[in-house]
C-alpha cells in the first residue's frame, strides 16, 4: 500500500515514492524506449504513485511529453513536478540559466509539453552563480500570481542560498540527492523541515542504481551513461560502496525483500524526507521500487546508518539533458 504525504505549507498531497523521469527523456540511462516508459508511468498509477518529477532538460524536453502522452487526462489528477534552469542551443549544449527571461521561456515551454495549464510543482533546477536569486523568485512569483505556477520548489541548493530564498518566497520543497552512501545533503533536509517549513524531495536513493544489487563488478557503462561520469561506480568508491551493498543483501534477505526496497524504506524513514524520487525505466522497476508497506526494525535501522557513516561517496547528478 503506498503511503502519502502533504508537502509543508501546500495543498500537495504526494505519494512517498515518486517516479523519476529523467530516463524517460532517452538520454543517459542506457537501453529504453517511449513504449516501455509509457507502460512503465501508467502502472504507476495503478500503484498509487501520484508524484511524477521531470524537467524540461531531460531529453530536451521528450520527457515532459511522454509524460503527458502516458498520463493522458489523469494528468489533471496527478502532481507533475517539472523543473527549469538548464538550457540547451540547437546543437544540444546546455548551461545554467535562471534569469527572469528564462523562467517565462522555460516555464512557457513545459505548459505546453505537458499540455496543462498550471505547473503544480515548479522547481528551479539548480542555480547558475550569477542571477540574484530575488530576481529568480521574483519571475516566478508574477507567474505563480498568473496562475501557471501552483508551489515552488527548488533543488541542488546550499544550505546559505536556501535560507535566503526562503525568506523571500514560500518554497514548499527543495529537491537533493540522499542516500545510504551520500548523506551530505541530510543537515539541509533537515533544516528545511524543522526551520523553513519546507519538506524534502530525495532523488538517487538507490545511487543511481548501486542499490539494486546486480552489478557484482564494476560495470562499464558507455559513455553516453550518466553513471560513467558519477563516483558511486568509480574505483576505490564502487568497491567501498559494493561492501554496503552485500550488507544490504543480508539485511534484506532477513525481510524477503530486496536491497532496494531496503534502500528506499531506510530514506523514507528519514522524517525530514517527503518523497523518494526513484528513477524508473520499466514495469519490473516500479513494482519492486513501490513496495514501502513495511518496516525496519530499529537495530537494522542503526546497522545501516552505520554502514555509511564514515564517508560519503556518491557524487550530485551532472547538468543533464
């Protein structure tokens, strides 16, 4: 059964495991297709998931629009939570971009991919250094009061920069990589839900994968794989990580369960985390990635926090596309 719930300070009542669609854009997450991504989102619905994350920079947009194919009316019904902040040229190159122009050019353009006409979730996807954020905030504000804009979020934000733009507008989420083995972004996630009356997003709780078991090897992705260029498979990081998830196996095992649906329960259980962000490429993923109806014991619990307690290895996501 899956669990929900409401995002602080908004009327978004979400489901604890989202479905992340950056592999739905059909870019940098190996062999896939728009036939099993839409298979893929539609069973999702079927188990309850009703928090749909994307952006308008995976797959240069086909991720939004395969979105809406899948969804189809029930769009209207779910919560889609796109993001902006990562533009690209006509030859592909992206670059950070939350300028005021940009919103309204990126805002404009995810509307129109997901056929609606309000975004309910819109999330600046990361800052680019140079736009002061009052002027990001600002732009969205205007379009929030416009009615295309229901709640703002925010990812990938330091903890300084999250402070200041919450003081500027009511930011219902911010979005970060957390996980067993990548806990840097916990005292953020923390701080947000007990001083800035936010909640917490967590994406790459399975590390991208690492948390499913089967890679017994360090794997060889291609190049055009994400995972080539991020620390969770890299060297003396992937045979650190790889002991955390035999232990995992083992605790597992005691469950009837997977190491990843460990994984995902053991963020879920961080109260500080509103949703589990798991990336999904096809029908077998999502069923074993929503199964959340159980529980830790607290001396697993404390075993797992230990496992990943020294050091942390992951690295955040790159500027996707």
């Amino acid at each position: 059964m899956m669990e929900y719930r409401t995002l602080a300070a908004s009327d978004l009542k979400v489901s604890r495991v989202g479905f992340g669609s950056w592999a739905v854009g059909g870019y940098g997450w190996g062999h896939g297709g728009d036939r099993e991504s839409i298979a893929a989102v539609r069973a999702a619905l079927d188990l309850g998931v009703n928090l749909f994350d994307t952006a308008d920079i995976y797959g240069l947009g086909h991720s939004e629009e395969i979105l809406a194919e899948a969804l189809g009316e029930r769009r209207k019904d779910v919560v889609i939570a796109t993001k902006f902040g990562v533009k690209w040229d006509a030859l592909g190159r992206t670059s950070l971009d939350v300028s005021p122009r940009r919103v309204l050019e990126a805002l404009e353009g995810s509307l129109r991919r997901i056929r609606l006409d309000a975004i309910p979730l819109y999330q600046i996807h990361w800052p680019d250094g140079t736009t002061p954020i009052e002027e990001t905030l600002g732009a969205l504000a205007r379009c929030q009061e416009a009615g295309k804009v229901r709640w703002i979020g925010c990812c990938n934000f330091p903890a300084d920069l999250l402070r200041a733009a919450r003081a500027i507008a009511p930011i219902v989420s911010i979005q970060v990589p957390y996980n067993i083995v990548d806990r840097r972004a916990a005292a953020t996630l923390l701080e947000a839900v007990r001083e800035l009356n936010m909640d917490g997003l967590a994406y790459s709780p399975l590390a991208q994968g690492l948390f499913s078991g089967k890679y017994e090897t360090q794997p060889g992705f291609t190049s055009d794989d994400v995972r080539s260029r991020t620390a969770y498979f890299h060297e003396r990081a992937f045979e650190r990580n790889r002991v955390v998830v035999e232990r995992l196996k083992e605790i597992a095992a005691a469950y009837g369960r997977t190491p990843a649906q460990v994984a995902i329960r053991w963020v879920l259980d961080n109260p500080a985390v509103a949703c589990a962000l798991v990336g999904i490429k096809t029908v077998a993923q999502l069923i074993e990635n929503t199964q959340i109806d159980w529980s830790l014991s607290p001396a697993d619990r404390t075993l797992i926090d230990a496992l990943g307690a020294a050091e942390t290895w992951g690295e955040p996501e790159e500027v996707p596309r």
